[in-house]
C-alpha cells in the first residue's frame, strides 16, 4: 500500500520530512531511555521483525492473499515509539536494498503508516480494552489500518493542487480524494479485518503483551 | 578463580531453574559442566559471565562479587571482560560487525592490542575463515559462525573460558582441533557444557553434574562419575533401551553415550 | 567513503528529479542512466517496469479515460509520469545493486551497529519462516482451507515475535559479554 517515488510533489514529501525529523528524534530519545543499554540490538531485532512480517501473507477469501503490515502489532506489542522506529527504517531497508517503495515519500509512509496507524491502534486499544481484550485488539488494528489508508488517500488526492503545465495537464499524481478515498480505503476495510484477525491470533498465542505501550 | 557461593537463580516468571549451587574454580582447572537439556547449563555459565544476576547467594569472582554496581564499573568490567570469554550456544548472538574480520579484531581493538587486523587474520586462519575475511558473518554457515565466536573470544587471550555446547555446530575436524588447542593452552581455566559423554572425557578432569532440579548433583573426578550409571540415570544422561536376544527374551539396559569403556 | 558519495548523489538526484516536469529532460536523464548502469541496464530496466506496472498502468490508464471524457489533452502527463516513475525507480535499483549499506553508514557507529544486527536478524527470522512454511506445507494433505492457512498464518508470525524477544535479550548479552557496553558511555 505505500506510495511510490515520483507521484508526490516536492512541497508535500518535504513539508512530510519536516513534520517526521522531531518525530523521529522524539523516538530516538524515547525508545533510547525505556531501553537503554539494549537499544541496539532490540531495535536491530524488532527491525528484522517488522521487515519479515511484512513477507507473511494475510490468506484472503478466493486463495489471495495480502501482506501483512505489522504495525499494529508491533505498537501493542512492544509501543508506539518503538514500532514507528523500527517500521522507518524497515521503509528504510526496502527501498536501498530492494528498490521498493521510494526514499523521497519515505516521511510520508513513515508517518501515514508507521506513527498513525501505531497511535490509532494503541490509542483504540486502550479505549476499547475494557470491553474486552479480543475487542480491543481487533478493532484498534482495524483502525489503524483504516486510519493510515484515508491518510494515504488524502496525501494523494492533495497532489492535483500542486500544479499543472501550460496545457492544464497535472505535474504529479492527478486525481483528487473523491476518487483517492473510495480506492484506497473501501480494500483496506477488508485487509484492515484479516491483518486485525492475524494480530489477535498472534497475540494471543503469546499469551500478553511484553511491554508496556 | 571463581567462586560460586550457594547460588539461586530463576527467571521473572518464577521459573525456577539453578538451586543451591556451590563450587570453586581453580585457576588451570579443566572442568564440564554436564547436564541434561533445559537444567540450566546456559544460565549457569552466563552467571558466571557477569550477564544474569543470581537471584539468591554470590558469585564471585577472584574473591570479588559480581555485583551489577561492580560491573557497572568502567575499570573493573573491562578487566572482567577481557579476563572471562564465553562462547554462547547460539553463537550469532555475538556477531555484530560488518566483516568477520572486523568481527574477530573488535576485542583485540577495545584492548589496545597492537595491529588487531594482523591478531584477526592469525586466528581467522587458525580457525580456517581466512578465505571469510570480508564476508558478513551473517552470511557464515552454523559451523562457521561457531568457529568464528570461539575466535573472537580467543583472540582476547582470556583467562577464564567459558564454553556453551561448543562443539554443537562443529564437525569432527574442528572439534578435534578444538580439544587439542584446549588442551595446549598454559594459564587457562576452562568451564565447558556439554551432552556429549564422550567428548567430555577429552575436556577436562573434573565434572559438575547439574541434575533436572537444577541443583547439583555431583562434583568430583570426571572418570568416577562416567562410571556411575545411576548417577548419569539421575541426570538423565544415560539412556535406556530394549534388547532383543536371539532366542527372543528382552530386557533393558541403561546406557551410556560413548566409547570409554 | 565511496558508498557515502554514491548515497549522496543518489539522494541529491532523487530529490533533484521530482522537481523536473520536462518529458524532454526526464527522457535525456533516462538514457544518461541507462548509460550509466551499462551492461545491468536490460536486467534492471526489467525490474523496475516489473516494480511499477500495476500502479502506473492504473493511473495511466485512470487518467486517459476521464481526461477523454472530459475532452482535455492527456499526454503529456502520461508520459511525464512513466518517465519519472521509472527514472526514479531505475535509479533505485542501480543504487541497490552498488550500495554496500554497511559502508554507507558506518560515519555513526550505533547506525552502522544496528544495521548490521538487522540484516544477521533478518536472515535468522527468514530461515525461520520458510522453515515453518515447509514444515507446513509437508504436513498438509493437498491444499488447506482458509481456516487452516489463517491459523498457519498466525502461528508463524506469534513464533517470530516469541522469537524475536528471545533474540533480543540473547543478542544483548552477548555484546555484553564482549565489553561492547564498556566502552560506551
């Protein structure tokens, strides 16, 4: 789901990198005093982590499938701060060691998807946790999911604002968010329920949460 | 050299798993450490390590405690790690740098060491990684990974040893190489886990058996030990099986592992 | 300090291209890199169109229709698009394919350290998974149903996470038993 290098207008992914570096340094600082001495190799590990869990695919109805994000449950597994670290330089690791995704909208899926859908999930979580914890954990990563797609969306659907040529013909991704916002987030209200699913399933094979968000 | 003094220890969730452990290794002894999976084997020697703390009683080491607060110490803990090198069972949970030649100079580098790049290159040879130098040792297979960790330690010239299931990973050549450097080296106190009977008979004169309580069962010459069947029963060191006579009667007999007779 | 540069340039040009709109320019900088990859050109050009096929066809295709419908002209922004998105994405790969990460990063010692654990853990987690993958698929008869493959699913990820806080904790004492900590502050 995350944006591509070359659709997003300079002004956009830029004013992205700035609202991202004092997130980023915030994270830094934070995951550094929780953990101290085992910053390194915990956020090496939970790195790794973000990155292979991406590769486990959701099964879909009709012998599909989608890949799984992971953020949700890395955010109550472990934190906000330390998933919206790790999934950065997962986005980080995709894009010089693969190519995939872009390094000029890494701010952009950074934030979208890493910070929104960490604080959306955990947010929703701690709200819904009395209800139950199945009830929780399920609708918190269903919103998060949900959540990052409408941020994604409406970053596209700005791009039409950013200008056009001499021939009225848009310099970046050309369509606005009433076409964005049905496309992106009418599929993700499903992949939002199997990644909910799977994180449910996850964290209740291991029985609790490690550490607290 | 090292002292362990009635020694508890178990893991937050209550686990329990090292009970009441006492013993003393003097400097040059050779000394395995047997038990069965899961007895403990790991914790104890990362007790040793100065990497868990004991929940009840003291290690120390040369009369001194291993406190967190002592190894929170620059002075003391850089003597302490340059004394006391462990290889960890899984061995690439000490493998952090770029190359494994890299690798094997962090330690000689942290400890002044002149010209660690050359101190890498002999131990990478004398463990057979020299065609590795510049490969990530991620890359390494099990095996290699294995020889990599002990030469990293090595290279450090330490005076403790501290060995988790070395030879785990390593084929027959390597071991052998192993046993004979072990039992080359002048000054070196070594503390060696293992499963395997008959590779502990080559690895030291003296045994400690950690029962499945985790208490210790047994401290004494290695030889007295490896021919008491009940006691390596009680260990679950030995193994049991069915025979099958020609004329058709069975009966079991408890065995050993290994060819010592 | 060569793998610094290379990561340098690449940003600056990255950056540099988004802000080119001329179909002209971004077509001679495509030949420039295509220059520049030489015989990787063929294998890397495959990759990338691979790598953007479906988003770039869908939107291609998106805006030719209703910029048809409404009668306005549509391509010039067809093929400033493909043009940037590829340039870009074959700059990537070209760059993935010369960067050693490790070099690159090694002006911060913490960055180049977790860099490095990353990629050992990454190939630790993914001998893990492929090892549940095939112990799965060797276990089941014929194709599993939904049910099954979801709680397959589920397992692997729950043993990754065990595992991973296991790994994290064992990693941490490991560099601690080599005096990693002691000589930092």
């Amino acid at each position: 789901m995350h944006i591509p290098d070359g659709l997003i207008a300079p002004q956009v992914y830029l004013a992205a990198y700035a609202a991202a570096a004092p997130a980023w340094a915030y994270a830094v600082r934070k995951v550094a005093r929780d953990f101290d001495e085992s910053l390194i190799p915990r956020l090496a590990v939970l790195t790794a982590l973000a990155f292979v869990l991406t590769t486990v695919m959701i099964p879909l109805p009709g012998g599909t499938s989608g890949h799984v994000i992971g953020v949700g449950l890395l955010a109550l597994a472990f934190g906000i701060w330390p998933a919206f670290l790790a999934y950065s330089l997962v986005l980080v690791l995709q894009s010089l060691l693969f190519g995939a995704g872009g390094i000029t909208v890494l701010a952009v899926n950074a934030l979208a998807m890493g910070l929104a859908a960490a604080a959306v999930t955990v947010g929703v979580h701690r709200l819904l946790v009395g209800w139950g914890k199945s009830v929780g954990v399920l609708v918190g990563v269903w919103c998060g999911v949900v959540v990052s797609a409408v941020l994604v969306a409406l970053v596209l659907g700005v791009q039409p604002q950013m200008g056009t040529d001499a021939t009225g013909q848009p310099l970046f991704f050309p369509f606005g968010p009433a076409v964005t916002l049905p496309v992106i987030v009418i599929p993700h209200l499903i992949i939002g329920a199997g990644e909910a699913l799977l994180t449910w399933m996850v964290l209740s094979v291991t029985g609790r949460r490690r550490v607290p968000a | 050299m090292i002292e362990l003094d009635r020694v508890g220890f178990h893991y937050p969730e209550g686990r329990g798993v090292l009970e009441d452990v006492s013993f003393r290794l003097e400097t040059e002894e050779r000394v395995v450490l047997l038990g069965a999976n899961g007895c403990g084997k790991s914790s104890l020697l990362k007790l040793i390590d100065g990497l868990l703390e004991p929940t009840g009683g003291e290690v120390r080491y040369r009369g001194e405690a291993l406190t967190p607060r002592r190894l929170r110490q620059r002075e003391f803990a850089r003597n302490f790690r340059r004394d006391v090198g462990m290889v960890f069972q899984s061995p690439e949970a000490m493998l952090f740098n770029a190359t494994v030649a890299e690798e094997i100079a962090y330690g000689p580098e942290r400890l002044g060491t002149p010209e660690p790049a050359a101190v890498a290159r002999l131990w990478a040879e004398r463990l057979q990684l020299e065609k590795y130098l510049d490969t990530p040792p991620y890359r390494l297979s099990g095996g290699e990974k294995q020889r990599l960790a002990l030469a990293c330690v090595l290279a450090c010239q330490p005076r403790v040893l501290l060995l988790d299931e070395p030879t785990a990973n390593l084929d027959p050549r390597a071991t052998g190489w192993l046993v004979d450097f072990l039992l080359d080296q002048k000054g070196l106190t070594t503390l060696v886990t293992t499963q395997n009977l008959s590779l502990a008979a080559e690895l030291g004169q003296r045994a400690l058996i950690l029962g499945e309580d985790g208490r210790l069962l047994y401290d004494g010459p290695l030889q007295t030990a490896l021919k008491d069947t009940d006691l390596l029963w009680q260990a679950n060191l030995a193994h049991a099986h069915r025979h099958r006579h020609d004329d058709g009667t069975e009966h079991r007999h408890v065995h050993v592992h290994g060819d010592w007779g | 300090m060569k793998d610094r540069l290379l990561l340098s340039v690449w940003l600056v040009a990255v950056v540099g291209i988004t802000f080119i709109h001329d179909p002209v320019w971004l077509g001679g900088l495509l030949l420039l890199a295509f220059a520049l990859a030489g015989k990787a050109t063929p294998g890397l050009l495959k990759r990338a169109l691979v790598a953007i096929a479906l988003v770039n066809i869908a939107v291609s295709a998106g805006f030719v229709l209703s910029a048809s419908i409404a009668g306005e002209p549509w391509g010039l922004f067809v093929i400033r698009l493909n043009l940037r998105v590829l340039l870009l994405t074959f700059l990537t790969l070209w760059l993935a394919r010369q960067l050693d990460l490790v070099r690159a990063v090694d002006f911060s010692p913490s960055l180049k350290f977790v860099v490095v654990l990353t990629l050992g853990q990454i190939k630790t987690f993914q001998r893990l998974l492929s090892d549940y993958r095939m112990a799965f698929r060797s276990r089941s008869l014929g194709r599993p149903d939904l049910k099954t493959r979801t709680r397959s699913a589920g397992r692997q990820a729950g043993a990754l996470l065990e595992k991973a806080e296991l790994q994290a904790t064992e990693v941490n004492l490991g560099m601690r038993s080599r005096g990693f900590f002691d000589d930092r502050a």
